[in-house]
C-alpha cells in the first residue's frame, strides 16, 4: 500500500494549511474498522498527517486491533463490545462527532482503499457548496476493479436514480463527507450493516441536502491479501430489500410529493430534454421503452412493477430509466382513475351489465369473481390501447422535435 502511494499526485495546499482549513470548517474524520489489524495503523497515520480530529470505532474486532488503538493515544477510540455492522459503527461515529461539535464528517475505510490525500478534494469542494454531502466517485473501469464491484456499482447507481431522481457517480463508496446538522434532521436510521451507507445517502436525499461528486483514487489489494467482511449473499440481499423499501416510499409517497414540489424549480421542458432528448437512444428505442414501462404500469402487479419494468427492458435492451418511470403511471393520484379506467374497459369488452357504481345483492363471492374477472381483463386491455397510444405520441413528438439517433 506504501509503494502506490507514492505515485498519488500531491495536492497544491501544505499540509499546514490543510490542517487549518479542516478546523476552519470543524470537520472530523471517522474510521469504522472490524479486523483490520494489518492496514489500520497505516490509514490512521496518513490521516494524522493532515488533521488529529480522528474517532476511530473498533466495531468488535478480534485481531490485534485494539492493542493498536491503544497505542495511538492522540485519537478519539470508541469500541463496540461486539460486531454489530458498518452501519452501526458510523452512527456511533456521528453521535460522537456531533457531541463534540463538528460541523462535517469525512468517513473513510480502515482496509486501505482509499487515501487521504483526496481529502482536500472534498475540502475544496465543501467551501464552495456548504452544507452539501460529497461522495467520493470511484473509476470503476480499471482492470484491476473486480466484476461483482463493477455489477454492484451499477446496479446501486440505477436504484439510487429511482428512489431520488438523482444520478450520482458513485453510491456505495464509503469516502464521503456528510453535514452532520443535516443527519440529526434525519431521525431514526433502520439499518445497520453495509446497506446503511445506501439508506443514509437516499434519505438525506429526500430531505433536499445537494449530492456532489469528486473523483478519487482507489486501491484493490491483490485477492490473495484482500480483507473484506462484505458477504455477497446477505449483504446484497438486505441491500435489495432496502432497495425495495426505498422504492416503495419513494414512489408512493416521497416523489410524488417532490415532482410537485419541484414543478416550481424545473420546468417540465428542462426535465424532458435531460432524460429524453439528450439521451443517445433511438426514437423507435424510446418509444417502445414507453410502451412497455406504461402497459407494466397498468397491470395489477403492485409492488412488483419496477422490477419487471428494469428486468424486461434489461433483456429487451430498452432504456431501463425510461421504461421504470413510465411504469410510474400507477401512482398516486394516477391509481384510482387507472383502476376506474380498467375496469370500464373491462366491462365493454366482455358486456357485462355490472357496475362499477351498483349492487344488487352485496360483496358476495360472484360479485367479488365477476368484478375481479372484470378488472383484470379490462386491465390488459386498457393497458395496451394506452401503451401503444402513449408510445405513438412519444415517437411522433420525438421525430418532430428531436434529431434521429443510431439504435
């Protein structure tokens, strides 16, 4: 790890200054670590070359970590009796940092990964956007990066898009600096593993805090020597299922509220030209990526819609961003007249005398059978008029005002 830093560019400020800039702005350094006896005294030392507002968590590690701790006196050490998660060790972090009065937490891991001396990056870029949360982007197309990291970051990228509309370079790096006046805004925070880092970033999100992006550098250890505590299975499993939580709320509740919030601050043209016009898809592309997000978004398949709308339009190489937000059609306040809809239409194609107004003999079983058979043959239907309606409009706008583009 010594030998490739060496070769990091070294930034224009001493570290003097650097070292006042950081306590001009009251900004701490918080290291969550588990087993990492054999980087962490590295990475807390290149750290203390630019600042000794270090608190270190010692999230219940069985190495030899703690005897290193304890020789590092000029730290804040917090140490959790067992491992309790990531997630968990970075709220202690933050307790402990807003208790003593920092305005601004940097996170950085204890495996290696990352360097402080990207640290003034996201200085810099904190004094020109006060207030803001800065995470730091990885590239990610480097030989050495592996490929379930490759996957991870994109599919994180995509979900994080859909919870807050928001496109970010990075979503899973844990070199970041947070605002902590806008954490303790947030209240209580339900995870406490890896997916924590996903939670914290789309929940600040939500509460309107602006996400900014700076690059750094990144170092992969060779998979021989390489320490990590992330578990494919469990760790992207509740990550999904956060990721489902995330999406639920967003959609009916959070997003809904902020498109109509956010109508004042961007026009609708504005909105169309970033997702639609200045994408590199061709018009018969996002034409059928409407049809398809708006049919899905019809049928009776609540809850699992967007993740039909991102696997169909994967497997149809269709543009995934526009096929799930036009599966978005079934919101709030959309539902109700899309179920009325579907219904009416469900009655004229199989002329039924039923109502959707009317009963004669209550909510018995034939009337709850011939209703439901109803809906859902109406759904079907309606679907398809108001999908292959909506996608003939997209491309007949899409021809008038918009350039052609090679599939």
């Amino acid at each position: 790890m010594s030998n490739i830093r060496k070769t990091i560019p070294q930034h224009m400020q001493t570290r003097g200054e650097i070292r006042q800039k950081i306590a001009y702005l009251r900004c701490c350094v918080i290291i969550p670590t588990y087993n990492n006896g054999s980087t962490i005294a590295e990475v807390i030392q290149d750290v203390m070359s630019l600042t000794n507002d270090v608190i270190v968590v010692n999230d219940g590690s069985t190495d030899n970590t703690a005897e290193i701790l304890k020789n590092i006196p000029a730290i804040c050490t917090l140490t959790m009796p067992v491992n309790r998660g990531k997630g968990r060790a970075l709220q202690q972090g933050f307790v402990q940092a807003i208790g003593k009065g920092y305005n601004y937490a940097i996170t950085i891991d204890s495996d290696g990964q990352h360097r402080a001396a990207d640290i003034p990056l996201f200085l810099d870029l904190i004094e020109k956007e006060p207030g803001s949360l800065i995470v730091g982007a990885r590239n990610m197309d480097r030989p050495d990066i592996p490929g379930s990291s490759r996957f991870g970051h994109k599919f994180s990228i995509f979900w994080f898009r859909v919870e807050t509309g928001l496109k970010i370079a990075d979503v899973q790096t844990g070199f970041r600096l947070y605002p902590l006046d806008k954490i303790k805004e947030i209240g209580k925070l339900h995870t406490g593993k890896y997916e924590f880092e996903v939670e914290i970033l789309v929940r600040l999100a939500w509460k309107g805090v602006k996400i900014l992006s700076v690059p750094i550098d990144v170092y992969y250890a060779p998979a021989e020597s390489r320490v990590s505590h992330f578990r494919k299975g469990p760790d992207f499993f509740r990550t999904s299922i956060l990721n489902a939580i995330l999406v639920f709320m967003a959609l009916l509740v959070v997003r809904p509220f902020l498109f109509v919030k956010g109508l004042k601050n961007k026009s609708l043209k504005g909105f169309i030209r970033e997702y639609v016009i200045d994408t590199s898809d061709s018009n018969e592309r996002i034409a059928l990526s409407v049809m398809l997000g708006v049919f899905l978004g019809v049928l009776p398949v609540w809850g699992w819609q967007m993740v039909a709308a991102f696997g169909l339009a994967h497997l149809l190489r269709l543009n995934k961003f526009i096929t799930v937000s036009s599966s978005n059609i079934s919101i709030p306040p959309m539902l109700p007249l899309v179920l009325y809809l579907s219904y009416i239409t469900g009655g004229w194609v199989l002329g039924s005398e039923t109502s959707p107004l009317h009963y004669s003999s209550g909510f018995d079983y034939q009337w709850i059978k011939a209703n439901l058979v109803q809906y859902l043959v109406g759904s079907l239907v309606f679907g398809s008029m108001l999908s292959v309606s909506l996608s003939s409009i997209t491309y007949l706008l899409l021809r008038i005002f918009r350039k052609s583009k090679q599939a």
